[in-house]
C-alpha cells in the first residue's frame, strides 16, 4: 500500500504544491492568524517510524499546511473565479460552492464568480451551456438540496479549448470538484495553463463517495452516505424476517475500496455478510457464499442480510470482456443482480424456500445533502481551496488529516487508490459485527 | 364502475354480515356507548340519489355499523384467537397485530391468543411454523418496526386442513390480515367452517397498499406509502437536475390502480409525468411519451422527473403471454425497464443528450412502519376487527367511511378493484400539478 | 353539541353561501366535468335520522358541493387576486399558497396575484409591507418549507382601512388564511365590501392546527402535526425509561379541545396520561394525577409519560384573572409548567425520587412542511377555494366531508369549537392506549 | 490551553497508563494482528516541534496505543464484567454498551457481565436496583433506541461501598461510561481497588456531548447531536420568517464549551448570531447584542436567529449566588430564558415590533440513538476499552486521535476542559457564516 512506501521514502513523496508565482499582495483578512508558508501537517502518527526517520537524519513525512497567507498572489479586486462540479453526485457538493462563493466573496472581496454549468461540458462552447453569475444570495439556500445547482457531466474534454475559455472569461482561479478522472482532467488543465503561462490557479476539491482517494482524509459525502444507507438496510432486514428464509441483498457503492460497504455494516448492524473488493470470495464450494447462507439458515436464523459493494466479487466474471464508461473508468460487471439470480436459482435447485428481494439505492443515497460534521467538512475544504488559490497555488488538492487542512499535489491523491486493508481494525470490526466467517467456515462461537 | 351500481341498485348490495348465531353473552366493556345491532352507515353522500331513493321507497346503500356491543357471542373466558398475515408487507401490520392483542385482552379479557407464522402456511403442519403466544408484553414495541412479526406467504393452502388446524388448537376466532387473495382465502375458510358448523368467526382486516379494494374506505398503510414516496422522488429530481437532460424515472406500487402514483405525484410536486393503468398511454408518435418528453425537454425545461405505476402501459405489452405469482396474480410486465430502455434508447437514435436514472424503491416504501394517523386507523380496524368477532360475526372485514368503521362482506370487498377515476377530481388534479397534457398535446399555458 | 343541534333542525343550518352576482362568464376549464350549482354534499352519515327527516318531509343537513362550475363570476382577463395568511403557523401554508397561484394561473389564466404580506398588517398602509407579486416560479419550491412565505401576524385591523386597501390594488378576489379570529375579521371584510358593492370574493381557507373549527373536516396541517409530535414524545419515553422513576412530560397545542393530544396519543403509543381540555381532572386527593402517577410509579412501571395540552386543567388556576392575546383569545395559564413543579414538589415531599424532564414542542412541530396526504388536502382546499372566488362566492370557507369539498358560510364554521367527545370512540382508545383509567382508580386489569 | 503545555513539556504528560499486573495469559483471539506492548500514538501533528523536541533529545507528546494484545491478563473464563453508565443521556449510549457485550462474547468467550442499573447508584444495595444480565441476544437491537437500558443517575455514591459490591459480585473488570464527574468517580473506585488489592480493571468510556474533554479526540454523540440541531434551527428560522422582526432563540448544550453551539451554526447555515462561553459579549451599549440585532432587523433583514449555548454569558449574571447540581457542577444560570426576556423588553421599550419564539430542545438532540459513523465510533471505542480491561490496565479512558484509539489516564482526561479557540479556524469560520461581527460592530461588508 501506498501509506507504507512513503513511511520507507518520505523524500519521494514529498513535494512542494505548484505555484503560480510570489505572492506580493496584502491579503484583506482582518483579525486572524495567518499560516506560515513553512508550516507543515506530518502524515500519519507512527512515532517508532518518525523517530527512526530522524536519527538517520531524513525527511519526516508531511504536506503543506493550508490556509490564510498574509501575503497573496491574485490581486482580489481583478480576480474572476470559476467552479465546475464533475462526475457523479455526492452529498455536500452544494455546500462547497456555497462555501467557496462565500469565501471569496466576504473574505477577500471578489465580486467575479462564474458557476460553470454540466461539468467541464460548460468550458466548451459547442455544448451553448452559459456560466451562472454566483454571489451570496444565489447560493443562500442551496445546502438544503442535494445534487449540484452548476449540474454535472462525465468525461474528459479538449483541454487546449477549456483553457483557450478560461482564457476568454479572463478566469484566474478554476476550482475543479469532482474524482479520480476530474482530477486527472485538472492536472491536465493545470500543467497547460503552466505551459501557456496563463496566470491560472487551478484547484481541486477532492470528491468520492467510495472514500478511496489517497492522502486526503476522509472525503466530503462519506459520512452522510453512510448515514443514508442506514435505512435501506433496516428495509432489507424487514423484508428479510417478513419471509421464511427472507434474504435481503443490498448491492452499495464502492467500485474499488469497501468503505461504504464496510462502514454501513458497522453503522446499522443488521448485516450478516459484507462482500468487498478487497476481499475475495467464492460463491460455490464448502467456503462458498452458497453454502454460508445455507449454513445461516439451517442455523435457527431464518433469514439474512447481505451488502455486496458494486466493485465484489469481479473475478466470478472471468469470461465477460472489459467495457469503460465515458470517463474512462472500467465498468464494473453487475455484482448485485449476478448474485441474485445465483442465490435463488441455488436454493430453487435445492429446493429450499427462499424469498430474496433485491435493494440497489445509489442514487437514493448519493442525491441528498450533506448533513452536519459532512457539511461543515464541506466548507472546511471550500475555505481552504479559496486560500490556496488567493495564495497562486496550482495543480493541488485540498485534504485534511482530520486536525489541520492540507494543500496536496493533484498527483499524490490520484496515485493510488486507498483501500479497506483486511488485515486492519475496519474489517475486523466488520467481521465481529456480522460474524460472517463463522458461516464461510461453518465453526460458531 | 362498482360504485355507480350501488347507487341504482342498493337493494343488490345490502347483506347482512354472517353470524354464528345470537349473541348472548354480556359484554365485559365498561364506561362505554354500545353500538345498537341495527345501526347502518350511509355509503357515499350523494344527497339527490339518496332523496330520490326514499322517494321512491326503496333501500339507501349502507353497510352495518362496527363496535362494541352489549351482548356479544363468544364468552371471552374460553376465547381463543388466531392472527394471520399474508402476502407483501405493508406499513402498519404490526400496529394492526397490536391493538388486536390489546382490545382481546385489556377490553375483552382474552388470554389464549395464537400468532400464526408466515401466512396460511402456519396453519398447515408440514411447514412446522409453530405459532407465537402473543400478549400486550410480546406486543408492546412492534408498532415502532415495519414488516410483521409474525412473518408472511404468498399463495393459498388447503382450506380443510387450514380449518383441521383451527380445531385442533379450539381457535374460535381467525383474524386475517391480507388483500385481496387472501381474503378470498379467508372466505373459503369462512365458508368451510360454516359448513362444518365450527363455531370460528372469521373476520379479515383489509390489506391493500395499492388502495385498490371496494368499500372499504382509505386502506391503511396507504397514507404512510404516499408519505414514503416524497424521498425519493426528491431523489429523482434532484438526479434528473444534475445532468443535461437528466430523467428521473420512477417505478411506484399499483397493480391495478394508480392511487399510489397519482397521490405520490400531488404530495411531492417534482412530478412532470404520471403514468397510471387506468389511463392508457402510446409511447410513439405525435401524442405519444417520447415525443412529450422531448417537448418538455426542448421547452427549455432541462429535466423531467416520470413516475409510473407498475401496472400502466401494459397493452405495450401485447405479445407477452400472461404469467400469474403464487397468490394467482397476474404477474405484470416491468413496465420500469421496458420505459428505462425505449427512452434512452430513443435519446440516442435521435442523438440528443439525455442521462436517464430509474428507480425502484416499492421494497423501501412498503417496509416502514405506519406513521401518525395512519397508525390510528390502524388501531380502529382492528379494536372493530375485535368487537365483530366477539359479537359471532364471520366472513367479513373491516372497512371505514371517514367517520365511521363499518362491517363489510368479504365478498362486496373483493367484488371489483377501486380505481382511480380518470374523469373525477383526483386525476384531474394530477393533470393540474404536472401539466403533463400540455406535453402530451404540444399545447402550453 | 353542534353536531346533534344541526341533526335535530337542520333547516336553522342550511343557508345558502353568498354571492356577488350571477355567474355569465363561461370558464375556460376544459377537459373536465363541472359541478352544477344544486349540488349539494351531506353533512354526516347518521342513516336512521335521515330517513326520519325525509319521512317527515324536512330537510337533510347538507353544503353547496364545491369544485367548477361552467359558468362564473369573475372575468379572468380582469381578475386580480390577493392571499393574506394569519395567526400562528401550521404545516401546509405554504401548499395552500402554491396551489391558489397555479389554480388562478394555469386555470383560469389570471395574471394578477399579490401576496400580502404579514398578515392583515400588509392591508394597512402605515405598515409598509409591500405585497408580493406571485407567479407559479415565485412559488415553485415554496411547499419544500415550512411557515409561510408571505410572513403573518396576530390580532384585527380596521376594516374600513383594509377594504379601502382592496379598492386602491383593485383587487376583486381575497383568499383569507387562518383560524377563527382571521375567519372572523374575513367576515367582516365580506360584509363591509357588500355594504359598500365592492365585487370582492373574499374566501377562507380554514386553519386550526388544533383541528377545531365545525363543518369542515379534517383541518390541513394537523395530520402533519400528528406525525411531527411522534419524535418529541419517543425523546420523552427515552428520557423517562433513562432515570429512576423518570417522568417525560409533553406540552401539546389544542387550547379548547384535545385532538392533537388525543391523537398523539394513539400515534405513538408511549403514552401513559393523555390530559385534555374536554376532560376536567384533579390534582390532589385519591383520584387525582399525582396519587395516580405514584400507582403507575409504583406498580413496578418505573416511569411514565404524560401528554398535557395547553389548555388542559384551567379550572386549577381559578384564582388567575383573565387574560387576553392580540387576536382577542382567551390567554391559557401555562398548565405544563403548573404540573412540572407540582409534580416534582409531591414527589420531594414525600422523598420519593423522581426525574422530571419537560418538553415544550409547539414551534417544532407547527413549522414543519405538510406531509403527503396532509399536502394534497392543502391543494384540494386551495383548488376549491379558487373554483369559489371565480364563481362570485363570498363569505365562505372552504370545507370537506372525507369525500367532497364543501362551500361553508364563515358564520357556520365559527359559530362552535369542535371538541373531542369524552364519550365516543376516539376518547375510549385513548383510554384504552394509555390505561390512564386503572391509574386514576387504582384497579388494574 | 493545555495542549500548548504538553508540547512545550510532553515529558510532563507521558505516562504509563496503571496496569493490574503482568499479562500472561494467551489471547483467544485469532487472525488478527496484536499490538504490540510499546508502541504509542502521537498527540498532534506539529512537525516544527517534533522535530525541535527530537533534536533536543526530548520525548515527544504521545499514548499507549489501544488494541488487542497477544497476552492478556485477565482470564476470560473467570471474567465478570459489570458495566455502568451515569449522568445525562447522550446519543450512542447503547451503541457502546452492545458493544463491549458483544466484544467481551464473542471476541473473549466472557459469559459473565453484569449491567449495573441507574449509576453508580446500581453499586449501592440500599437502592435495591437489580443488575441484569447481558448477553449478545440482550443487547441485539437496543442501538436503534436512544438513552441507556441500564438506566441512569447523576453524583457521586460512596467508594468503599462500591468497591465492596464489585468484591461481593466477584466482579474484575468495570467499564464505566460517563463524563467528568463520573470519570471521577471512577479513578476513585480505581484507585481504592488497587490499595484493596482487588484485581479490578476499571476502565472509563467518555461521555461529553459538549466536546470538552481533552486528548480524547471527538467524543461519541457529538457528531448526532450536531445532526440533530439541524432541524430545530430550521424551525427557529421558519417562525423568525413568518413574523415582522422575528426572532428566534434557541439555547443548546454547552456549560463550558461552545462546540455544539459553533458546530451547529455551521451544519445549518441560517444561523446569525452564534454565542458561546468562550466569548464573551455585552448586552448593552454600541457594541452589545441588543444593538446588534437592532441593526440587523434594521438593515433589510427582517429575521434574526441567535444560537446561545448554555454556559455563555454567565458574567452577565453577576450578583447571583452559585449552585450546584448533584453531580458537583455549577448550576449555570439560565442565560436563554434571561435573553428572551431582556430581547423582549428591550424592543418593546423602543416601540420596535418584535416577535421572539424560544426553543430549548436539550432532551430531544441528546435522546436519540448515535447514528452512522457516530455509532462506528462507540463501536470502536467499547471494543477498545474490553481489549484494555483484558489487559490488565486500570485507571484510564479509551480516546483517539482520529486514526488511532489510545488508551488515557483518567488524571489526563479530567485535568482540563477542552474549549473553543476563539483564535482558531473553527471560530473563524463560525465568524465567516454568521457574520456577526459586522452586526456587532456595525460595519459591513
């Protein structure tokens, strides 16, 4: 994993944010402390490790610590910014244009915000998509929404022509919202810009519901996720003990990283089994999910619950070739419809009564708005993505490590996904909560 | 329509509810105005037919008047009682299971009541269900979850070893809770036991999540349906907001009648298209679906939001032979995929934009517990559901005109699905609050 | 009551509404079935009485049946309507608000609609609330909130000044919405504008969140209320089951009569003591509530529930002169925070401990959106309440019987308060809900 | 404050935490990796600092980091654990008390745990409050409901009494979850059962809505509670909308600490003025708040919404008496009803019209169950504090640093209520959302 190489070699991981230039500008923030440009945020907190890396004399792991300069790069009173949401939706994407708009507009004065509307679709003029005019009465009340007033699209698109726009519209701070593929897409935009010498501050909001960007902290919209599907899977359960043998299957997001799916489990702790992509299983055989649920069953307890995130089990689709959504991302082959038609059709050939009903809310759950720590979350990142950009920083996310707010290089975070690790605290949790090996390997406690 | 006919001919639909004989016990209710055994309650409020009816000297339409009476005929001391449900969860079976329990054992002083499992099957030895004792401790806290406790089936079992059951464990009165098949069920044993001079008052409270039965007022559980309904259209909406384009496609209950998507579309008015089956729909050509859509989405109105009852469009359909489930319901064609499909793929053949995300969340919706009034209505069906098999009566359930609950033959209820009456106020104001036609028409206000 | 002195002559109680004038304009409705003007909609369903009526030749109780009428008033072209909104806030304001601007707009085509602002206060020049112009954008998402987006107050104005307001805006149509006192001062506006032959409709739409105005049904924004009360009282439950001898005491809204209390009560059944204003108790002696919560407290049950609304229990305050609110209404002496320190004083004397948590939840739960069903009835009063304006009604509400919608002379609906009767059925499951009975007499069942 | 001192000092606040004695019974637990005996998590991120201390030869600020270990030191088959949970209810109570049931079951094999009813009162026989016996069946679903089932008590019991029961019950490890006063109690208890020799483990789990003790990381509830205020703000400023200049005052948690007030005004961003002990301010006077909220309601803004938490402004109360509570703490005087009356006053002395509603919701946010990841983290915490209890360690709290539990001296926790930084990003931002500085100083931006 990714944390552990740079445990071993903080030098190669630790980089300076790109800038645009000196800042020289007086920043118009009154009556608070300023960072200094040297501070930094360590990574992690394993002092065995940090120790040792002192005595040999190297570089402790760290990012630059975000937040107010007093001296800034873009002067406000010429500034025009712009936002653009990408992807899909995510809870708290409204709270972070909200919160941007609000920080350049009472903190440094800016009175230029463009909203670019239907993702990077909006930087192309064929698409005839006209920016919103945002200050702080459009953006009042949109917290209270899920989804992004700006709109969204998927896909990459020219970058020489979104940067020749950003160029017509005169902008000088992009901020990018959006995932792996939109932060790919910022990079690009960034490193033309460098190119072109167009004085371009281009800043990323990281945003994935799955929670598995790396070196960012816990991402916006995670935890109103997790919130969310607390329901869904109190209906599974219902519907699961409202029939003999009843099997509520629960298919979550979570393309890559099991976090949803793992910390959805722990939050409402109905489920007997979590099925994730870091996880391996098998579906026939005595260690096969088949034979587990059975086990459950025969068990005295007449019905189960089973999460399965979207990403599971996708070395049971050996045969089927690999097809790519217009952001480029693989798509995924449909874990939760495969494992409904084998469970039944398994049990109707053993002829065991059987009644599973099937639950696949993702966009149920991703559509609703933040709610309170995400959302404050939310503005925490926005804030500071505002700062950084006032500062003529570039190329860079904004994380945080739980504590303080972090500037980090757009291709840190994109590096390497994070991932549940199944040999830590999470999945043990999960394993007590659900007790599901005891039914993969038919020994009980 | 069924209502209609009542009208013109009331006489045809005036029963006297069956009865096991005279009652002769005195009741052991205290404090309380006993309802008089020839008390009716008018049906409908149509004062000219009704005027005209006594005029005329003939019946005014009404059914016999539910509570407690004076005299009842089981002696409560050797009571003992059986509760069933059957079929889809619906909200409020628990709350109806409560107050069963209460008013047999607080009002009547019951103490022997049997909790059938998982429908008629519980009342079939192979099945090895064994019944729950139920009292108002088992019962305290199961208004607070959906589903039922004691389970439920689908299908019918035999009706002379269901009533074999009823003897052997001395049931006198038989509760079931379920719709439209089961109750057809409970009549057979209504009947069987008549026949065999059992001395069971079978007695049915109306399940119907689709609102879809005769006489028997507003069903409960509807109420909280609609009520569930508001989230995820919201969803939807905010979904269709988020891409160019974007559709929200909604699947909602209704086999047979619309009410679930005619109200769910005035409670959350998000609503552009509701389609239900009493009102056929083409989906081609100048007046048909994909042509509005497309004038709705042309009209500079980037989104739409559709919700359909499961049972609209089903002449689409018309070379699909018919297929039935195990409670002998035609199964309906899915009609959420069938439009999620012919949608987008039409998008594409004419190369327009559009992101289409469909919804399915009748599991979600049907598997909450009751809320507020509905919870209320709840208990009155089944304290009346109580009173009617005290006094003897069988063969009947438990309707409501608003003000009064009522006793209603099994066979009045099942005599003809309610639907939703495409020329009355209801629909009329689901045209008003999505202006659908105007789509439909290419005519706009 | 009301209701039996309107069964015993109800020639004393069917007027017919008002008018300006006879309807000649042909409405511009289309695609809908109209309403002939004798129709007319019974009020109650007491089959015997109506027949005795009709034997003895006289007159069955009954409304104007409300909905559109072929022909109207009102010239469209020429309309220009008003809404005002009073008094306190209740859930479904706002619906109301919506679908009076989209019936008047979509229609009937009318183009002119001011919202008035803060009550009767917005017809007084002196105070300077400019009106709103409303259009279906200005009220697309208005029903999302809760309150009114038009603001209100309390308490009467001059009525020569307020139609003196209504001439100058040339305003020929006023949707009066609140309670008795509004209602009252909507009459006067009615009658003064007759004396003078202004040609206005002026229309009420009823308000009562405590569900007590006559002849009109169900009031919008109680179901609602209902279902918001279940959180507060579930807290008071958890707060009481958490300490030893713990009592959760709720403050409810109902001035004159228990509706909400009682129907709280039922919804979530958590409740234990139910005061209500219809049924006097005591506080001290063998009988009264505090001898009955030591049963309750001692009989094993260590904790209890009760609810209290604000009007309960007057007549333990005898020696408090009167006094009166902006709106002329009899000021409540402050029953919950009278039983909070009597209770906790009993207890304290005699050594007994006990944990008294007071929960006041009026503002909560009356500024809540309406819900579902509760939203759509708020559309069908709106509808209907414009369909009445547009005939030339006048001095009206509108009013429903469960079935149809009804034209209600203002006179009528205020003439008594609605009140729970402490002898039918809605108070006997209260009783039967909460056991309070066996706590106040000491025997136990 | 008092985490600068433990950077300027960490050797000052390093300790070992108390331990019963040597582990060496084997751990029951496989696949799982051990923690090892030294390792330690560090307290901070300051990387200048950590290194400053580094090369001066210092420590640096850390603790014991929590988790399983490969040797143990209690015998699980002998094991008895007792839990207890005192003072105010707090979200996630039961979250954590399944838990260590669940922890101490199956991950164990412990078959013996006690739940000590209502406090330490529990451990006092004259109170004659039975323990119950907890098992994983016991305590399966008791996380969808707010509150403890064990009930609770607020003060201090007497020691030796206490120590005498756990003698008497053969009880060897006690997890205690409560907060500061509680947390008292319990290194008492600790402190006595070593100088007994009694081989207790007495381990603290804690509980602070407020937020406000220190190097524990968030406390468990907080994040709930933030959530739930969300919606009585909403309510205050729906009736602050609904009346001309009206105000809505809402008073919530906080006797030391503004976390709440400050986390709340910011998860719902309709808050205008945000008051918290750790700021103080004037009432009167150009820079009080009454001229504030004058200049608000005069400035175009017709609403105001004030958040006050409970312990803010006490300096206003001057000349009052202090008192206490049972549990040892200062009664704070009560600053919402005292603002509400002098708000009142104030505008009615001007002849300004002004409505004011208050809400005190405190029960209501601290009686529902934790939700999400709220609930992950009572998880985390109770597994955390069974792995110390087996240990052997005694005397302690679990907390986190947010990446890893830790195990905490009681001395530590206790020694100093954590507090806002009114210098710091969160108050900054608070600050940045109301924007009530320009009110306070009557300049604008």
């Amino acid at each position: 994993m990714l944390y552990k190489k740079v445990l071993e070699n903080p030098e190669n991981y630790t980089f300076d944010v790109d800038s645009l230039g000196t800042p020289s500008v007086t920043s118009p923030i009154e009556g608070r402390q300023f960072i200094d440009n040297g501070e930094r945020v360590l990574f992690g907190d394993d002092q065995q490790r940090f120790l040792q890396l002192v005595k040999e004399g190297r570089t402790l792991p760290s990012f630059e610590k975000a937040g107010p300069r007093e001296k800034i790069y873009h002067d406000p009173a010429w500034t025009r910014a712009a936002i653009v949401t990408c992807g899909g939706l995510c809870p708290g994407l409204n709270d972070v244009i909200k919160s941007i708009v609000e920080t350049l507009y009472f903190d440094y004065g800016v009175r230029h915000i463009f909203g670019i509307r239907y993702g990077f679709e909006g930087l192309i003029p064929e698409f005839k998509h006209e920016p919103m005019m945002l200050d702080p009465d459009a953006v009042d009340k949109i917290h209270e929404e899920g989804g992004t007033i700006l709109g969204s699209s998927r896909g990459p698109q020219d970058v020489g022509r979104m940067c020749d726009t950003l160029e017509r519209l005169n902008v000088n701070m992009l901020f990018c919202i959006g995932g792996d593929g939109t932060l790919r897409g910022a990079r690009a935009i960034a490193e033309e810009v460098q190119r072109r010498k167009q004085k371009v501050s281009v800043i990323g909001v990281p945003k994935t519901i799955d929670n598995d960007l790396s070196f960012i902290g816990r991402s916006f919209g995670f935890e109103t996720s997790v919130y969310s599907t607390s329901e869904v899977l109190t209906s599974a359960h219902v519907e699961a003990k409202g029939a003999v043998n009843g099997i509520g299957l629960v298919k979550l997001m979570g393309r890559d990283s099991g976090f949803i799916a793992a910390y959805a489990s722990l939050a409402n702790s109905v489920v007997n089994f979590c099925l994730i992509p870091e996880q391996p299983f098998e579906l026939d055989g005595e260690q096969g999910l088949l034979r587990a649920l059975e086990r459950r069953l025969e068990g005295g307890k007449d019905h189960a619950v089973i999460v399965v995130a979207e990403g599971a089990g996708q070395d049971l689709f050996k045969d089927i070739p690999e097809q790519k959504d217009a952001s480029g991302n693989v798509l995924k082959n449909d874990i939760g419809t495969f494992l409904k038609a084998k469970i039944s059709a398994h049990f109707k050939a053993k002829n065991i009564p059987c009644a599973l009903k099937y639950f696949d809310p993702s966009y149920t759950i991703r559509s609703v708005p933040a709610f309170g720590t995400d959302a404050i979350l939310c503005y925490g990142l926005a804030e500071n993505a505002v700062h950084a950009a006032m500062q003529g920083k570039n190329n860079m996310v904004v994380g945080h490590n739980g504590l303080h707010f972090t500037h980090v290089p757009i291709e840190m975070a994109t590096m390497e996904r994070q991932k549940v690790n199944v040999e830590g605290p999470l999945w043990y949790s999960v394993l007590g909560a659900t007790r599901q090996n005891d039914y993969f390997n038919g020994r009980f406690k």
